[in-house]
C-alpha cells in the first residue's frame, strides 16, 4: 500500500531494499542512498499460539535465534567484513 502511494503521488518513504527491488528494476521507483544514515529494522517470527510447532519449525526458530545472538555479540566492524565476504 505504502508503494503505491508513493508512486501515485509526491510523497517519499522509507523502505527495505527488497520490498521494492522489483519497481527500482523497472524504473518506477528510484532509491535515495542517504550518507552516514544507520537506519535499522527489526523483525520476528510468528506462530499459532494454539498450534504446536512441527520439528522443523522449531529447528528454523533455534537456528535464527542462534544467528541472532552471535551476530549481535560481534563488534560491527567484524559484522560489515563478514557481509562483504558473503558479496564477493
């Protein structure tokens, strides 16, 4: 909804690279690469509270939850390093 209010209109806004690589690829919306701006977001995982999880469900929560705490105990600089590796 926020894209296409953007798109039909003046108004800007923020938004994950990947919710909207698909207008940047076809020209229709353009991103604003903003310097010395650390913008960060957060997201979670969600589940029926009156379902039980299938095994593999719970081994994604375990392993996301794994990953998550190990890259937070990283110093960034170590965290940028690493994603530049995985870019190569």
């Amino acid at each position: 909804m926020l894209k296409q209010i953007v798109r039909s209109s003046d108004c800007v806004s923020a938004a994950l690279e990947s919710s909207i690589a698909h207008e940047v690829e076809a020209g229709v919306l353009v991103p604003l690469n903003v310097i010395g701006m650390n913008l960060k977001t957060s997201a979670g995982i969600i589940y029926r509270k009156d379902r039980m999880l299938s095994p593999a469900a719970q081994k994604f929560i375990d392993m996301v939850q794994s990953s998550t705490t190990r890259a937070a105990k990283q110093p960034r600089s170590r965290r940028k390093m690493e994603k530049g590796r995985q870019e190569d």
